[in-house]
C-alpha cells in the first residue's frame, strides 16, 4: 500500500509540498507517527505536535512569528504559537 495514497507524505520533500485543505481529517495514529517521523525535533504533547525555536534576541522572534504569519495566513491555517 502505497502511504502517499492515504495522504502520508514519504518524504520530507513529498510533505512539504502539501497544503492545508479546510475540512481535512486531522492526523491521529501511525498517519501521524510516520509523518512526525519526517520532522526533525517535532514531537507529539498532549495531542498537539509542537517545536521550539530559540532565537538571539526578541527581533528575530518576532520576525519568525510574522513569517510564519503570513505562510499561515496563505494555507489558511491558523497554529497556535507562543512567545516566551
């Protein structure tokens, strides 16, 4: 059986070139394992996948969150994301 037939991506190219889809079915069970498999330092807490960025100071961060902003925005798709 082929993973990509059931929206798994193979690879980490093959996983970022999908796009979020409204409607689609969230990730749960060995979907979600072999994805997570795919990216580094990602991990799966309390049903959420999360990672830590750290940067240099507060305007590089800001800068990152803005960016990841206006990918979000274009996927409309909308992560939770905290600044510590």
């Amino acid at each position: 059986m082929n993973p990509a037939s059931h929206g798994v991506a193979a690879s980490l190219d093959a996983l970022a070139a999908q796009r979020c889809r409204n409607g689609a079915p969230q990730l749960t069970g060995d979907d979600l394992r072999r994805h997570l498999a795919l990216l580094p330092d990602w991990s799966l807490v309390a049903g959420r996948i999360e990672k830590t960025y750290r940067f240099g100071n507060y305007y590089e961060t800001l800068a990152f969150v803005n960016a990841i902003a206006w990918i979000a925005h274009r996927q409309d798709h909308h992560p939770d994301l905290g600044v510590h």
